[in-house]
C-alpha cells in the first residue's frame, strides 16, 4: 500500500507533467525547498493544491489552496485512479477568468477585421 505521503508527491509529479504535456514548464513546488506553499509552480498567477486522493474533502482542500495563496488564484487540482485530472476553484475566480478570456478572444476578432 502506499502511504498518503508518497501519494501525494506523486500526485504533484502526475499533475506537474500534465501540465508540461500542455505546453507549460511546470515542476513539483515542494521538491527545492521542502516548505509549505505551493504544490506544483510554474502556472503564472494561480495558486495550486494537488489532491490525488479516492475520497476528496474539496470544502478543506479549497479552503487550504485560498489560506495559503498569498495573492494568487487558488484552485485544486485533483483525481481518482483511472479517471482524468479536474480543477476546481472559486466561482467568483472562474466568472473573472473567463471574463479575461472572452475579452482577449474579442481582441482578436477586433485584430483580423483591421
């Protein structure tokens, strides 16, 4: 059986080359300095908490990523075995990101008209 510790640096591991696969230079936060903060580094902006649990208490583990943000966006990524990574994150968060979003995409139908 692995132990919750082992999980969870591999969970960190998983999640860091995921986000690598998906174009960022992301790496496990805690593996240089061995202090509490973020799991995983490397998404400008965001705050990440990995949870690479079967049973997932997301009101304590989103209250965990918001506590140790220090300015940044807390989200929580987590899964289960054999399902795909989730993030999971404030909605107030989510309505102004996805705001950025559609008015970066707006730029660019504005920027092929001109």
């Amino acid at each position: 059986m692995v132990n919750s510790k082992r999980k969870g640096k591999d969970g960190e591991l998983d999640f860091a080359k995921f986000c690598r696969e998906h174009g960022y230079s992301c790496r496990r936060g805690q593996q240089y300095n061995g202090l509490d903060g973020e799991d995983v580094v490397g998404l400008p902006f965001l705050h990440v908490e990995v949870k690479r649990v079967e049973k997932l208490n997301l009101e304590d583990a989103l209250a965990q990523s918001i506590r140790d943000s220090q300015g940044l966006t807390p989200i929580v990524a987590h899964r289960r075995n054999h399902t795909p990574w989730k993030v999971t994150m404030l909605a107030e968060d989510f309505m102004r990101l996805y705001g950025e979003w559609e008015a970066s995409e707006s730029m660019k139908g504005q920027e092929g008209q001109a």
